[in-house]
C-alpha cells in the first residue's frame, strides 16, 4: 500500500566561486497587486504575481491534447490527475488518489480516490455536482486513448493499459483495463508489469476532465482541477489560484500560495533572457552555458553579496547537457525542471 506519506563551467575560478556562494535562497519584499491579502501560518509566504514564460505557443489545454513541454507547463497547473510529481524530489506522490495498492503479478493498480476534490468552477455544471469520482476517470482515459496519433495517446496507455490499444482501433466499446469498483474506487490493469507507469499517471495528459465540460466546450475546454484556473489563452495566458484547491502543506496552508501566474509566449531563450533582465521575467530556465557565462560575466554584482538580486541553480541534467535556472532572489521554492517543465505550484514570493 503506497500512502501520502560545480558547476561545472570553464570559465575563470573566481565566477565558480561566486556562483557557489550565492546559490542559496535569500529574501526581499515584494507585494503582489489586485488581489486580497490572505493570512498564512509557519513560516510561509502566499500572495503576489509570478510572470514566467514558454517557448512556444500553446493551443489546446484538455490532456489528451497535451504532447509538449511548453502544453505540459500550462496543464500541470490547470489539471490534475490520480498522482503528481514532487516538485522537488521528482518522486510520485498521491493527488486526487489519496493511496493506492499493487497486486503481486505488478499488474492490477487500486486506486482510492479522496472525496470532496472539485472540478473548478464553471457554468458548464449549473447547479450540478462537481465532485470528481472514478466515473470522471474512465470518461478521461476513454477521451485519452479516443484520440488519433497527434494525441497523448501513443506515450501513455498505448501498449500498456489492457483493453486500450482496441478502445483506440474502435473494437471495444470501453477499455477493460480500466474498471469503476465504486464512487471512490478505481481499478487499472496494466498488458505486463511496468515500473513507469505510476510516471506516467503523474503526467498533465492523463489528468481528470469533466464530461459537461466537453459537451459544453470540446477541445477548447479549460476546465480541470489544478491549483490554477485559466482565465485566458494566447500569447500572454493568466491563471488565476485555485481557492477550492484540495491540497495544504504542513501548517494547514492551502496551494498554491501564489494569487496569479502570467505566462508569456518568448520562442527564444536570448529574448527571454533579455526580458528576465528587463524586469518583465521572474524566472528564465532552460539556459545553457554560454547564456549563462555571459550574464554572469556581465552581471557579477547582481549575483553576488548577501543580498543578490538574482539567484542561479543548475538544473538536472538531460541528455548529457547541462541547463540553468536564474530567478529573481525573493522567490523560494521552485522544483526540478522535469523533461523541460516546471511546477510553480509551491512557488513562495516572500514578502
């Protein structure tokens, strides 16, 4: 039963040494603007605007659409699935499950839902229940494996999920793999055992999507169970938290601390780097090293002292590259980038 529960640049030795010293967290004041205040317990900072940014544009937001980095950035914080990421550890915790089980052939997965997680707000659901049950999962996972090759279909239940690959050809009706025990209770069995697979529930593209939602607005659907509800697609997207959000760290706090998350589209890593400089970024990642030699050659005093304006951290390493985050030193608590996406979820602007 699984429950809740040196840089290595070439540059001179000097850089190195700063680099080392400053990549730490420190703290400035910083109030985010058009929202109210919100009082929070420990040692916890919520409120304020955090402005990021994808490379690429971003079109459809329902999971089974979701195929990229950038798409993965913006639903896996709109969307949420049987389990998540931790952020910082990269380990599969549970999410809209609250626990599951495995059988001893690896191949039958028990899932327990928790009750009460809702679907946002919308008025696709009148005055109707928005409570997601098993049944909101077998509708996703059909909708999921429904979808032709340009979908997510291919890297999640394709060869993996019993029944899917026939659900998928149009030879069974439903996917017997997947099987509503009751309310609360979800069954999913797997072709042969595979230790991925609760990574891949952990992906924004398997997530829970309401059935009114797709009556009302097919694959323009921005209705999911995030931390944040998107209010606007295009170049610039906002998303606004989440306040029925189900989940609450240690002190009773509920996520995301953050009020509002603006997403801007900046296709190249220079200009991004160019408006994180500007001011109009909180948060450049993805950098390699020659960007990163030369803000830091450039921009020494900025990452220097005890009170620096920017902090760098070293990202895990993808495909033998190494990549860089810099951020704007009054914010703690960012993530690993995981296959080039981030969770600002947890994200704090300390005040």
């Amino acid at each position: 039963m699984y429950t809740l529960n040196t840089m290595k640049l070439s540059f001179t030795s000097a850089l190195v040494l700063v680099f080392i010293a400053t990549v730490t967290f420190y703290s400035c004041a910083r109030m985010g603007s058009g929202s109210e205040e919100r009082v929070s317990h420990g040692d916890v900072s919520v409120g304020g605007v955090l402005t990021v940014t994808v490379s690429t544009p971003i079109g459809f937001v329902i999971p089974s659409a979701i195929t990229d980095a950038s798409s993965s950035e913006i639903g896996t914080h709109i969307h949420c699935g049987l389990v998540n990421l931790d952020p910082g550890l990269l380990d599969v915790v549970p999410a809209i499950a609250e626990s599951w089980s495995i059988d001893d052939k690896k191949t039958s997965y028990v899932f327990n839902l928790r009750k009460g997680v809702l679907f946002h707000k919308d008025a696709c659901f009148g005055s109707g229940n928005r409570e997601i049950t098993a049944e909101d999962f077998k509708y996703s996972f059909e909708q999921l494996c429904g979808q032709d090759e340009l979908g997510a279909f291919e890297t999640t239940f394709a060869n993996r999920v019993e029944g899917a690959d026939a659900f998928h050809n149009g030879e069974a009706s439903e996917i017997s793999g997947v099987q509503v025990i009751d309310d609360y209770t979800l069954r999913i069995r797997l072709i042969k055992p595979e230790q991925s697979f609760l990574f891949v529930l952990a992906q924004p593209s398997t997530a829970a999507i309401a059935e009114k939602a797709m009556l009302k607005y097919g694959s323009e659907s921005k209705i999911g169970a995030g931390p944040f509800v998107m209010k606007t697609v295009g170049k610039e997207m906002l998303l606004v938290r989440n306040d029925e959000y189900y989940q609450t760290d240690a002190f009773g706090n509920h996520l995301p601390y953050l009020d509002t998350l603006i997403v801007k589209t900046v296709s190249t890593k220079s200009n991004q780097l160019e408006q994180f400089l500007e001011g109009q970024l909180d948060v450049v990642s993805g950098l390699y090293l020659d960007p990163v030699r030369d803000v830091l050659e450039s921009q020494m005093a900025n990452f220097s002292g005890k009170n620096p304006k920017y902090i760098m951290v070293r990202e895990e390493e993808s495909a033998g590259y190494e990549s860089y985050t810099i951020y704007r030193a009054n914010l703690k608590g960012f993530g690993s980038n995981f296959m080039g996406y981030r969770n600002f979820s947890q994200v704090q602007i300390e005040q």
